[in-house]
C-alpha cells in the first residue's frame, strides 16, 4: 500500500538566477532539493509544497506554482 498526499503547490526555480548558495537543500525538511552545476533540482515525488525552500532563498529564485 503506497501512501499518497495532495500537493497545493510546487517549487519552481530559476536557475538563472540561482546562485548555488544550497540554503534550500540545507532547509527543505523533506531533503528533496539537490544542488547541481546547473542549478537546483527538486524531487517532486517528495516535495509536500511547505514552501521553506522559496523563504529561504536569498534572490528569490524559487517561487511556489500551483498544481495544476
């Protein structure tokens, strides 16, 4: 039996304007976000949209979408 949530909203990055600073890998509670030479990468099948990653970003270069 999987266990299966509803997701409101999803991270989505701009990579350009991502500058690798990982503070959303360090605080997404969910260990969803990966840091890579392109920018940052989330795992969506984790992801519950509690939004920490976009407060925490400096640049302010996540921002929360809604699911469609």
């Amino acid at each position: 039996m999987s266990i299966q949530f509803v997701r409101a909203f999803r991270p989505e990055v701009d990579n350009e304007r991502c500058i690798r600073c990982g503070l959303c890998q360090t605080f997404c509670p969910e260990g969803t976000a990966l840091l890579t030479e392109r920018g940052v990468l989330f795992d969506l099948r984790f992801c519950k949209g509690c939004g920490i990653c976009t407060n925490e970003c400096p640049v302010e270069a996540i921002r929360m979408v809604r699911e469609e």
